[in-house]
C-alpha cells in the first residue's frame, strides 16, 4: 500500500479544478487533493457519477467537493463551469485537464466522427478548459497551474489508438508552449505522462474481454507491476503544489520504465536464461 507523500494541509486554501474528476484516476487524484486540505470541483458529462463520487469523497475526507456537469467539448459549458467553481469557493487556482475519450481500433475502420469524439474530449477539451482558466488567471493577476494528463505516446505515438495519440500529442504540446507563454504571468504549465494504471474506463476500452489477460501490461513494464493510483495522485498533488513551483513546461513520465522497454532494441534479450548467455558469451568472445 503506497502512502500520500505530501505533509498535511500542503494543498490547503487551493481550489482545483478536475476534468473526468468522478471516475478512475481523476477521482483518485481529486481525493487525495481533498485530504491535503484543497477544495476540489468535479466535472464531466454524468452527474449521477460526480454526484455518487462527491459523496463518498467528502465523507472519506471531510474535505469540500463541488459537483458540475460539463461536456469539455464545449467552450460555454466550461466557461458556465469554471464561474459556478468561482462562485462557490472564491477563487480557482488549478486546473487539472484528465479527461479523455479513447478506444483500441484499425485506425482504417474509424469514422470520420470517431477520429473527431476522441479528438474533441482529449485535445479541443483539454484546450477549451486551459483558455478558460486563463484568460480569469491572467484578467485578475492569479497565479494559476494547469496540470494535463497525457500518456507516453504522446511522444511516441502508438498504432491503434491513433485519435488518441495525435490528441495527448496535442496536449503536450500545448503545455510546453503555454509553459512559456504564460510563465510571465505566473501560470505554470505541466504534465504527466503514465504508464498502466487500472481503472474500469481504461480497461473496458483498450484491453475488452479476453484481451486483458492475453495482453497483460505487467510482461510490459521492467517493474514487472502496474502502477497504483496512490502513486500517480503523489506526482500531481506535488506538481499543484507550491513545491514544484520552479517547475514549468516538464513532462514528467510514471510508467515503472514501460516505454524505453518497448522501444530498446534489445529488450527482448529478457527472456534470455543464464545457461543460453553461456553460450552467448563463448559466440561473442571467439568473434575476432
Ligand atoms: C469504432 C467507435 C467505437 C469503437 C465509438 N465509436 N466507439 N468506433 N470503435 N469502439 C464511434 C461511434 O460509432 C461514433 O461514430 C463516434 O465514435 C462517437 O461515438 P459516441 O458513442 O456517439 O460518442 P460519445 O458518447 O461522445 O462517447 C465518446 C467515446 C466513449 C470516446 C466513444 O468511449 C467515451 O465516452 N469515453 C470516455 C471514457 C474513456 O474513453 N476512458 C478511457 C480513457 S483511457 P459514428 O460515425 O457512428 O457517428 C486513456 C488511456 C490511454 O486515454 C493509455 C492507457 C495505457
Ligand atoms: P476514465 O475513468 O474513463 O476517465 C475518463 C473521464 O473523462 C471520465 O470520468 C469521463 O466522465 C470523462 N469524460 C469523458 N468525456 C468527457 C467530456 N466530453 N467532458 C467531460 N468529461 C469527459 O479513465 P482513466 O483511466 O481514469 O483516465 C484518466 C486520464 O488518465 C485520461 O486522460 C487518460 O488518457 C489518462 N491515462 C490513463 C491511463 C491508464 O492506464 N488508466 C494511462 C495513461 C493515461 P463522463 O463519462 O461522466 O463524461
């Protein structure tokens, strides 16, 4: 079981915003925020989740949870969103874009609307909410910190998933441009990049059925584990914290080293036995 890392009451006083806040890995996150002392609003399109999930947060907590319904595809619904937070707490100082839209598929099987949903949830969302908060951050002298969720193959991009790929792609590089951009006005720019996590939403749509034990992500991670949520909810409550406050325009990977394993060129030598490098060596060690 891995513990919170930060001292009691780091985030106390900061209200941040959470997209996908009522499910997987927004709620862990938001909770753990709740009990380092920040108010946390919720947001996404079920409200009978947010409002099942504000619960059972607040009452784990005894933290201030606002429940909003808000599709981020759409900017007015942001914008209505972000004034009800401003509303009920005061002030809002971050935002945390974690929701996101995404199925395996042949990308040649998409339909047009398929590519654009995903596109829509993960980047125009992630976009709509950073423009909103901003442009209130920078009209009333706040100091703001976005944090965006985006994945390893933001970077590397990955077959199957393509929508998905081109729009955390997006998204990083959205945070390096507004790391710059706004650093003058004190807004604070980051993201994260995890590995495997489990969470229903995730699994039900990129490993359905059989698929989670043939493709198990375990084989995939030198770790040799997946990643707990406890773990990934330490690295984002540190980067809205005042803690990380020199950090700006980082992407920081959580993936127990996933990515480089698949992209070595030898990786595969892992399956390797002793007795095979026996052999292995005295091949090696006789090449003149
Ligand atoms: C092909 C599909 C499809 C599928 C939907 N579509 N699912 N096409 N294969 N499996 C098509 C539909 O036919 C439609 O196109 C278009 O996509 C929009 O579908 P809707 O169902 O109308 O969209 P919507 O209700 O907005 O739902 C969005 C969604 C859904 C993305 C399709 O899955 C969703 O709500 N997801 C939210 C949660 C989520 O995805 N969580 C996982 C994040 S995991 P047509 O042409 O028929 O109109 C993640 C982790 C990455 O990002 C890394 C893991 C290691
Ligand atoms: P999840 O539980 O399915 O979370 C996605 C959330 O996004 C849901 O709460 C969903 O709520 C919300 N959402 C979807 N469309 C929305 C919209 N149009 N407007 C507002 N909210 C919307 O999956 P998760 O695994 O926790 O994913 C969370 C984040 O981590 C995502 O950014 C994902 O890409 C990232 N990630 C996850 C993993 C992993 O292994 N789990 C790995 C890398 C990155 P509603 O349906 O109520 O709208």
């Amino acid at each position: 079981m891995i513990q919170g890392m930060l001292r009691d009451d780091a985030l106390k006083g900061k209200t941040i915003i959470v997209t996908g806040g009522g499910t997987g890995l927004g709620k862990a996150m938001s909770t753990y925020f709740l009990t380092l002392g920040a108010n946390v609003v919720i947001t996404s399109r079920k409200l009978e989740v947010l409002t099942k999930t504000a619960a059972e947060m607040e009452s784990a907590t005894g933290g201030k949870v606002l429940a909003l319904q808000c599709d981020v595809r759409n900017y007015d619904e942001v914008e209505a969103m972000m004034n009800a937070s401003i509303a009920q707490f005061g002030q809002v100082d971050a935002l945390l874009n974690n929701a996101a839209g995404n199925f395996i598929s042949p990308t040649e099987r998409l339909s047009a609307n398929a590519f654009s949903t995903v596109i829509d949830i993960v980047l125009k969302g992630s976009v709509n909410c950073s423009l909103a908060l901003g442009k209130y951050w920078i009209a009333n002298k706040i100091s703001g910190n976005i944090l965006n969720i985006v994945t390893t193959y933001a970077f590397t991009g990955s077959a199957y998933v393509v929508p998905s790929a081109c729009a955390k792609g997006g998204v990083l590089a959205m945070t390096r441009s507004l790391a710059v951009e706004w650093g003058r006005h004190n807004i604070r720019t980051n993201a994260i990049a995890p590995g495997p996590f489990p969470t229903k939403g995730a699994w039900e749509r990129l490993l359905p059925g059989e698929m989670a034990s043939k493709f198990d992500f375990r084989n995939r991670v030198p770790l040799k584990r997946v990643g707990e949520h406890q773990e990934l909810a330490n690295l984002a409550a540190f980067l809205v914290s005042d803690f990380s406050g020199y950090i700006n325009g980082e992407v920081i990977t959580i993936d127990g080293g996933e990515w480089l394993q698949g992209a070595g060129q030898f990786s595969a030598l892992e399956m390797v036995t002793p007795e095979m490098w026996d052999g292995i060596e005295k091949m090696t060690r006789s090449a003149k």
